[in-house]
C-alpha cells in the first residue's frame, strides 16, 4: 500500500509540474513508475501506455534514456525558474542554492543517452 500511495502522491506532482514550472515532471513520473511497479501493475501498465508518459518511461527503463526533446523543455523549464527564483529571493543565497540545485539536475540530464543512441 505505501508503494501504491508514493507512486499516486507521485504521479500527481508530475501532473502538476506539467503546468507549474518550478516543480519538475519527469523526475516525479519516474518516481510514480518506480512505486507502481511496486505497488500497482495496473497502475504501472496504465502509465507505460499512456501516450505522454509511456515513451519516456519505456525509453527510460530500457536504455536510461530521456529524448532530446524533455532535456530542452527540462532545461528551459529549470531556467525560467531560476529566472522567477531568483527576482522573488528574499536572499540572493537562497536563489543560490536552488539554482546551484538546478544546475547540477542539468548536467545530470544532459549526460544521460538519448533513446536508440546508447553506445556500448
């Protein structure tokens, strides 16, 4: 049951970060797959076929992959909220370190393969 609820509690950031930029999609649809792999078959079957997360999910389960195109939205997503973050910052080291956050996430991202151009 706890593996079901993290995957739904998930799965419904992931929904929310579609449309709020500072929260992040992909890392919380990973998640949710993760948990309901766990806890939910049906669940997890659900959200492989979905036609939005099933790809990336696929791609990531098989190969770590994420498309170029996640990694620019991820990118532009992570730059226009460190662009908010840092004009509404009480302190510029707040701002600091969510951006330093962010910066690392990128890299991260940018290092994984892309889906069909893993090299062995």
């Amino acid at each position: 049951m706890l593996w079901l609820a993290l995957a739904i509690v998930s799965l419904a950031l992931g929904v929310i970060g579609i449309v709020l930029p500072i929260l992040p999609t992909t890392p919380f649809i990973l998640l949710a797959a993760f948990a309901a792999a766990r806890g939910s078959t049906r669940l997890h079957a659900w959200m492989r076929n979905h036609p939005r997360f099933g790809p990336m999910l696929r791609d990531w389960e098989r190969e770590g992959a994420v498309s170029r195109r996640a990694k620019y939205f991820a990118t532009a997503m992570m730059f226009s909220s460190a662009v908010v973050l840092f004009l509404i910052s009480p302190r510029w080291w707040i701002a600091a370190i969510g951006i330093a956050t962010m910066l690392v996430v990128a890299i991260w991202l940018w290092m994984r393969p892309e889906p069909g151009l893993r090299s062995e």
